[in-house]
C-alpha cells in the first residue's frame, strides 16, 4: 500500500504547555488532527472552570497568530489554508477555528478539594470534556494532584451524576513498588475499587502500557477506554538503554517490556472501540531533558499519526488505523466523528533534530532518523 486516506483524526491526550511552548508545539498538532483533549498539567493547574475556559482561549488565540513556522518537515503548508474547516459539528464561529480547523477540548485538575459545583459548572460550560485525574507526585506537575481518592467523593459523584469522565494516569506513587510495576499495581488499588464504587462513571486509563492495563479494559464494562501512545506501540524500554542513555525515550508510564508492547500493539489494532489514539505528546525544553535529573515526556506531535502508521503497518493491520484514530475517541467522549480526510504516502523523511521553542529548543522524537509515512 503506497498511501492511505483516513477521517482526519483526532487526538485523546495532548500537552500544549503555554505560552512560548503553545506557540512553538500547537501547528504540529492543529495540522494533524481536528481536535486534541488538552491536558491541564499546567503550573499553576487548570484546576477550575475559569481557568480551563482562559487557557482555551489563549489556544485559539495562539491558533490565529501563529505565524506559518517555516517547515523543516515541508508539509505544513495547509496550515493556514482559508476556509478550511474543521467537521467536529459543533460551531467554529471563533477566529482561528475556520483557518485551522482545530478545536481544543479542555480539562480540569483534579485536586482534593474539587468541588461538586465546580464539576457541575465544567459540563455546562460545554468546553470542558474530562477531568484528569493525577495521584499527588505521580509524573509532571502533579504535585498539586490528588493525594487520596476518598477525598474526592463528591466531585466523583458529581462526575458521574452529569457524565463527565475521568481521566486517569494510572501510577501508584509509593516508592517502595517498582517503577516498571505502578500501573499494573494500581489496577488492584485504585481502578477495581473506583469502577466499583462509580458504577457509571466514563473512565480513561491513560496511555496504558502494559498487557495488565490492556487484559483490564478490555474485560472492563463499556464505560472504561483507554488511550495508547504512538511510542508505546514502537519502542520498549531497551530503547531508553541501547548503546547509552536516552533522555528523550524517557516518559511516564515508563517504557515496558517487549511483550507489553506487544500486548498494546495488539490492543490497539484489534479492533476494539475500547482502545483509541492519545499522543500524550509531552513536549520539555532540550536542556531539562538532558540534564542531570531529566524531565520525563516525549515530543512526538510533529509526526504523531505518521509514527501511528508505522506502527499500524508493522502489525499488517493499516486497515484499523482509522477507526482507533478517527472514530473511538469521538465515540466514547459521545462527540460527532469528523468527516474530512487526511492521507499519508508511504515516503521516507529524515526528522529535523530540534524545533525553536521560545529561546530554548525541543529535541523531536527519532530525530535525525526515518519515518517511514508522511502526512501530504
Ligand atoms: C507528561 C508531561 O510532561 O506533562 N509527561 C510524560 O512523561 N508523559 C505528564 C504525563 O502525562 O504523565
Ligand atoms: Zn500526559
């Protein structure tokens, strides 16, 4: 197969950052994909209704300034095309909506004094389509997160009371369990006893990476999904070790073995309407990555649904693509399936090695090397 046109896809799991970060990392996504669930990991937290509808804001309006960044990857060019629009349904009477047809779905911050009435005021805004979930200390500006899920009753009755699901990094923080085992131990003490208590609530295991995390979705009731990364599916954890060390392979949940990625290939391409497409896109400046107490997140925006065909393709299984990428998420976040189409041409492109961000820079996933799909 030389190339492969799909519904344009949406993204279930973006950080955006802000400010100069926004500005440099939003074209890569906005060009890809009609909508992305923006994560609110911010400093301070999105941790209220206000704050997510400013931060919207400031999205679309970095969507309206953006200059055309020149291109290293020489496919950007439809990122301003006038009257372009976006096919989510909902209305896009806002600048920038119709230049780039990329709408922003926003997120709370869970904390362990979120409110029933700020839950309630959330899914009336009509902008805000989850709340995420961080255990206190668990991965990048999460200090601020939950520290025990009993205080967060009344929010998570509310939650499910109006339909408004949960996001959940699934890590246990405790530092006496092992760092390749804290999503799998925190199946046992967290998600069997939420989805016990919440019988109704919409939940998202996040960036699953093991075959634990995959066996417990799909064998969940039909209100638990989970995303998958495009790195998960590529990359196991030799990848953070082979010939030295790698801080740009590292990320949270950290890289498994290979029969979990295995078990996360096989979950994504299997066809089932649990498991859809979240980048978890995590972009951090070069010099905090490679330092000595490195950051963890991996860009991967610039070439997000390429690396997802890669890994689609490997697995013989491109015929699934457009369903874990275009029409899953839409489905369980209950949002209208976008109806324009993309294509991607088997042609192999040599990835730039860093994008400007700001007066610091971000050093791209496989940069320097091949991707095998090009998004024209
Ligand atoms: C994310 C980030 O940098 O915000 N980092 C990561 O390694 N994935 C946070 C997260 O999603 O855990
Ligand atoms: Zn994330």
């Amino acid at each position: 197969m030389n190339s492969i046109t799909i519904i344009r896809p949406d993204d279930w799991h973006l950080h955006l950052r802000d400010g100069a970060a926004l500005q440099a990392v939003l074209p890569d996504t906005a060009r890809q994909f009609a909508r992305a669930i923006i994560m609110p990991n911010l400093r301070p937290p999105v941790t209220t209704t206000a704050l997510a509808i400013a931060y919207r804001q400031r999205i679309l309006e970095a969507l309206k300034i953006n200059p055309v960044r020149p291109d290293p990857f020489g496919h950007a060019q439809d990122r301003l095309v006038e009257g372009q629009s976006g096919s989510t349904g909902s209305p896009r009477t806002e600048a920038g909506f119709e230049s780039y047809g990329f709408e922003p779905l926003m997120t709370l911050y869970l904390t362990d004094n979120t409110s029933a009435d700020e839950i309630k005021k959330a899914k009336f805004s009509g902008m805000i389509h989850g709340v995420k979930l961080y255990p206190a200390g668990a991965t990048t500006n999460s200090d601020m997160g939950v520290s025990d899920l009993g205080k967060c009753t009344a929010a998570l009755e509310a939650m499910q009371a109006v339909g408004l699901p949960l996001l959940v990094h699934a890590e246990v923080t405790d530092s006496d369990v092992d760092i390749f085992d804290r999503e799998k131990v925190f199946i046992d003490r967290h998600m069997v006893p939420l989805l016990q208590r919440y019988p109704s609530l919409k939940i998202i295991f996040e960036h699953i990476t093991t075959k634990e995390a995959a066996d417990f979705v799909a064998s969940a009731p039909s209100n638990v999904a989970a995303t998958i990364t495009a790195h998960h599916l590529l990359m196991n954890r030799n990848d953070m070790f082979t010939g030295g060390i790698h801080p740009h392979h590292y990320c949270l949940p950290i890289l498994k073995r290979e029969e979990h990625r295995l078990a996360l290939v096989k979950a994504a391409t299997s066809g089932n309407a649990k498991f859809f497409l979240g980048t978890d896109s995590a972009p951090h400046a070069k010099n905090t990555k490679e330092a000595a107490c490195g950051c963890a997140g991996m860009y991967t925006a610039h070439a997000a649904i390429e690396l997802y065909a890669e890994a689609f393709e490997a697995a013989d299984a491109l015929d699934k693509l457009e369903a874990f990428a275009s029409f899953y998420g839409a489905d369980f976040y209950g949002l209208p399936r976008n109806t324009e189409q993309i294509t991607l041409q088997k042609t192999s492109w040599t990835v730039p090695n860093e994008l400007a961000m700001g007066n610091e820079s971000l050093v791209l996933l496989r940069a320097g090397q091949q991707i095998h799909w090009k998004l024209i």
